[in-house]
C-alpha cells in the first residue's frame, strides 16, 4: 500500500507494505533515486551510503518480525510461547494442567455388629474425603475424592452386605463393602506468614505439578475456599441428610444423602500456573474488619446528604470509592497459612490390581453416642482397602497444543447456561450423592401459550372440582423467559419415580450457580407412563423354540431399558419388529392373539396403571395415541417405561399352521 505523505509542502510517496529486510532495501534505495538523484547516486554494495540503507533495512526487518511475532503470541489459536499461552488460558478461565495424577475405584470395607441376627447400622462410619491409602509395590500415595458414609444404600452409591461372622447359624458381625474413586499424589504442607495486609497478595508453592490445593487454613481454625475468580463470594457446600442437620428432610436420606447448600465466604484464594509449572495462589483485596460481606453503597457517600440538593446529579463517580467492601475477598493479615496439597502425578503413580492396601491415614465420623466404645474401635480398626483393577491415567502434563486447544473449548463452554442443552447438562452433572436425577427434559413455558385474560382469571368452582387451589393459579405468573424442567429420578428397584423435594431443592441450589439473571426455571415432575408389552413370532425349522422365545424377550427388553428412552420419546412398532427379526431363527414377527383373538397389531402396547399393583397410577389411551404405527406420549412432558420386564413382556412362539406353541 502507498500512501503519499505531505511534509513542509512537499509531497513523498511511502510504501507501507515493507516486511523484510529486501523489501525495505529496495523500497530506500527507489526512495533515494527518485527524490534525491543528485544527492547520492552510488548503489555500489560497498558505498558508504549503502551501508547506512542496509543498517536501516535491518532495523526495519528486525522490528517487523518482532511486531508480528508480539501480535501472534497475542492470540490463544497462534501463541506459540509457553506464558503467553498459559497467561491466555487463564484469562479465558481454563487452568492448564502440569501433571495428570493415576486414577483408581477403590473397594471399602468395614465390618459392623450384628443385632438380632441384622445388621447394626448405627456402627456404620463415615471415612471423610481424603483418606490416604498406600500402594504395597511402590509406596505410591493415593487420596479418596468423596465421602465414604456406610450408612446408605442408594443406587448410585450401593452398599454391599454380607454376613462375616456366625455362630451356630446366627450371624454377629457383618461385613460392609462400597467403592469409592481416588487418585495419586504426594502430600505436603506449606506455612507461610502474613503480616500487614497487602492487596492480591501472592504466594507460590515450593514443589512443582500440583495436582490440588487440599486444604489452606489459617493460625486462627479460619477455612479458606478456592474459587475460580476473585468476584465470586459463594462456594457449594455439603452437610449430611439427618435428623440434626434437617428434621424435614430426613425422610428423603435414601435418594439425597447430602443436602446441597451454598455458603458465602470471604476468605476464598484462585490459583493460576505460571511459565515454570509451579502454582501461585492469589488472595483478595479487602482489608476491614468489617464483617459486612454485601454491596450496600453508602447515599452519604454518593452524593449530598442535604435534602434537595441536585450538586451531583451529573458528576462522574468511580463506583470503587464507595463499594469498597471485601467483595474480592479477604486480604490475609496477622495470621499463618496452612496449605495442604497434593503434587507428583506421572506414569510411575500407574499400579496393578490388589496393589493399594496398606493405610496411611483416615478420619472417621460416627454418632457414637450410647454406643459401646469397644464396638466403636472395632469398627474404626475394621476398614480395609483394595483395588480390584489397575490405577491409570498417570501421565505428563498438557502439551502447548493441549493447552490451546482444551482453553478454546473451555471459553465457547463458558461456565454457564444459556441454551436447553446446558440446562440438561448441567441437570445431568449434579454429583449423585444430592440426588440421582435420570432424566431431564426442557420446555419452555406454557404459560406463554394461554390468553392474559385466563391467567388473569379468578378462582371458580370448576377449577376447584378439577383440584386447582387459589395457591395455584395464584402462582402462575407468565415470565417470557421462564422454563419448565421436568425431571425424573430412579428408585431402590431402578425404576423411574418422581424426585423428592430434597433433589429438587439441591438441582434448584447447583443450577443457581449457572444460571442467567434473567431466566427462570421451574422444577416440576415429568408422568411416568407404564407399558406392557406382547407380541409373538414365527420360528424357522430346525431352532429350538424355547431358546428363541427367550432371546426374543431378552431383545425386548434390551429395547425397553429404561436407562436408553427419554422423556417425550415415541415408542416406534417397526423398530421393534425390526428388532425380533434380528434374533437368529425368527422367521417373522406375527399378531399375537390378546383375549382369545388374532390383533390388529403386529406388537400390543397395553397401558398398567393400577397403583395397587405397583404401578404410577398414570392412565394413558394408548390406541387414541398411535398414529401410523407410532405411539406418541402425552402432551404433558412423560415417558414410557416397563416397570415389571420379567412379567409385563409377553411372547408367544407360533407354528406354522399360526397356533399358539407353549
């Protein structure tokens, strides 16, 4: 690009598209020739003048590649040098990872008394997340992630019981076993003083690949929480599902373990990795000792206390002078740090099955109260370890590559939720000991579709026949962005069943943490529609009827498997035919007889809805429903389901002049 520069009235044409060191030689030495003939006209490479051009040619090439380079190590996607890739990664959320720590599923036991020939749960303990355990081969540490609490047996966290001890048939002790996840690395502590406070104060572990900051606690028992920026003041916290903790929630112990809480905190720290691989924690900006942790600016502050006076309608405030709360955080002062980490990680922490059985230290919790102290110990002394597969996963850190890439994915992510996929996702990602959520499905509100005038209305007497109370309709208030999530959970027997208000409240509590200022999500129950299923086929010569009928059911089944269908999901009559004919000796898939006569459909879908019989109570006009081979759910959100496989799945083997073969 040229461009013509005016200077002293007189007019010189500049090429801007230089880049390297020829260009910019033959860019003087045209410059020289055109506007200075007389000047200087010796171009010989020896010439003095075209040292001077060469000189300036290389100043020019240098700072140009330096230009380019600076702009390219300032984009994530061409960053090539290791701090500016971390530097940028970090900004954009994502924390690169320097080491990657061997992962196992350990099994857990402990032996408990027996009570009347049961078990006596009430001995059952609670081993705290990180608990250490040794590998018998190289001493490896590895540290449990989770809870281990004996006292529940929920489908997502089983507990295995088995009797240990008997005598003369009568069993005294029993033996329990659940699994828990753990992963390597060394522990260390670091202490580190802190005297007058000092703004985003920094620390640097010494050891480098660090795997997790454990535990950062100060002289005074004072807990400090990780958080993943500065601004954010509430971290999630857990407490046990009993009696003390919440007498109205206890009953809901079987499917919510934990009750999900969040907790605001002023003492929090974020780490970040530097170019060295060593992790630096970084504290906040606050030193009062006020321990007002809200954005309550002060009018006094502001503006003028005087009544009526407009001076500083229009004066430009910066927002900082009257916020200065500790909404960053605490700036530690007068006090000793304690952080407790893990670091190491590596192909080396990878070790073979039953090789982790040695421990190395555990923190039990038990309501021991009016129980034997003995009995207690014997408990405690009872816990084992052992991995019944290999710890994997040991490895290096993350390439710049991996970094780049993985830092990418992590900023379109964006930590939160903004369409119905994150809503789901998020839904789904609830740790299972605040609940078991099974399935999830997102519609937008209904209350969008239905004139003003009807959520307007009042309360008649038909809506309080059809079960509408004034609370109800009350509450439906229409909001444009409001959502409707309809969720499901799974019970002891892994059937679906509505969640309890304990799940509800935990989801309602995570998704808060994600979700935007200005949706709205309303939690309800999704209808379970119970299905039986019959159907019969017709055998090739030469099979054996019996073994085909079997495998015939087990194919139905395998369809059916609650875990594969979700909510608003058709049942489709050719893919289940389509599954029959797969089974090795089916000839083909006939009407089966229903009441002593030949139906219309090759495959019968009956609705069970009866609640004396176990099931939902849901009845559903399965005939009203089919359209062309394919049985569509209820306009409210629902989901089919076989509650019952081993008897609500019929099949009939038929011979070949179309009787019914037992």
């Amino acid at each position: 690009m040229a461009r013509t520069s005016v200077k002293k009235n007189k007019v010189r044409n500049v090429n801007y598209l230089n880049k390297d060191f020829d260009d910019f030689r033959n860019s003087l030495i045209d410059y020289a020739k055109t506007y200075f003939p007389n000047t200087y006209n010796d171009f010989n490479e020896a010439s003095p003048g075209m040292m001077f051009i060469e000189m300036a040619s290389y100043v020019g090439d240098v700072l140009s590649y330096y230009l380019d380079s600076q702009f390219r190590e300032s984009l994530l996607p061409f960053a090539e040098e290791k701090r500016n890739v971390y530097n940028i990664a970090q900004a954009l959320g994502y924390k690169p990872k320097v080491t990657s720590p061997a992962n196992v599923v350990l099994d857990v036991f402990q032996t408990i008394p027996a009570l009347n020939g049961k078990p006596d749960y009430r001995y059952a303990l609670t081993i705290k997340a990180g608990a250490k355990v040794n590998s018998a081969t190289n001493g490896t540490t590895f540290r449990t992630t989770e809870d281990v609490n004996f006292k529940f047996d929920t489908l997502s966290d089983q507990r295995t019981t088995t009797i240990f001890e008997s005598d003369g048939g009568t069993p005294t002790k029993f033996l329990l076993k659940k699994r828990v996840k753990a992963e390597s690395g060394q522990i260390a502590k670091e202490f580190f003083d802190f005297r007058v406070a000092q703004k985003y104060s920094e620390i640097v572990l010494e050891n480098s690949d660090v795997i997790e900051i454990i535990s950062c606690t100060d002289s005074d028992g004072n807990k400090w929480y990780e958080v993943d920026s500065l601004a954010r003041d509430t971290i999630f916290d857990d407490i046990e599902n009993n009696s003390t903790n919440d007498p109205t929630s206890v009953i809901s112990r079987d499917t919510s373990p934990y009750i999900l809480k969040l907790k605001k905190t002023s003492r929090r720290f974020t780490t970040f990795i530097n170019e060295d691989d060593r992790t630096i924690l970084r504290f906040g900006a606050g030193v009062s000792d006020n321990p007002d942790e809200e954005i309550i600016p002060n009018p006094d502050s502001v503006g003028s206390n005087l009544p009526g006076s407009p001076s500083y309608l229009t004066t430009a405030f910066d927002p900082s002078n009257f916020l200065k709360t500790k909404t960053f955080g605490l700036a530690p002062a007068n006090t000793t740090l304690t952080i407790e980490y893990s670091y190491g990680g590596g192909v080396d922490d990878n070790v073979n099955s039953d090789d982790i059985t040695f421990k190395a230290g555990q923190t039990f919790e038990i309501s021991d109260n009016n129980l034997s102290a003995t009995l207690v110990q014997d408990s405690k002394d009872s816990v084992n370890f052992n991995n019944p597969l290999p710890a994997t996963g040991g490895g290096g850190g993350e390439s710049i590559r991996d970094v780049r890439e993985n830092a990418l994915a992590y900023y379109q992510a964006q930590q939160r939720a903004v369409t119905k996929d994150d809503y789901i996702v998020r839904a789904y990602s609830l740790p299972a000991k605040y609940g078991n959520i099974a399935k999830v499905h997102l519609v937008q509100d209904d209350q969008l579709n239905k004139p003003t005038e009807e959520l307007d209305r009042k309360v008649t007497t038909q809506d309080v026949e059809n079960g509408l109370t004034i609370k109800q309709l009350a509450a439906r208030v229409p909001n444009p962005l409001a959502m409707n999530m309809y969720t499901l959970g799974y019970d002891s027997n892994n059937q679906l069943t509505q969640l309890s208000s304990v799940v509800k409240e935990n989801l309602k509590t995570y998704l808060s943490q994600y979700r935007l200022v200005t949706d709205a999500i309303n939690i309800k129950d999704a209808y379970i529609i119970d299905i039986a299923v019959d159907f019969a086929v017709l055998t090739k010569v030469g099979f054996n009827k019996n073994d085909i009928l079997l495998r015939c059911i087990d194919r139905v089944k395998d369809y059916f498997d609650v875990t594969r269908w979700q909510i608003g999901q058709p049942i489709i009559i050719a893919d289940i035919v389509y599954e029959l004919s797969l089974v090795d000796g089916v000839s083909s898939v006939v009407n089966p007889l229903v009441n002593g006569q030949r139906s219309a459909e090759q495959i019968v879908i009956t609705n069970k809805f009866k609640p004396s019989e176990g099931y939902s109570g849901n009845a559903f006009d399965i005939p009203s429903a089919t359209i062309n081979g394919v049985i569509y759910t209820a306009l409210d959100p629902s989901i089919f389901q076989v509650r019952f496989p081993d008897t609500d799945i019929k099949g009939t083997v038929v011979g070949d002049n179309l009787g019914i073969t037992e």
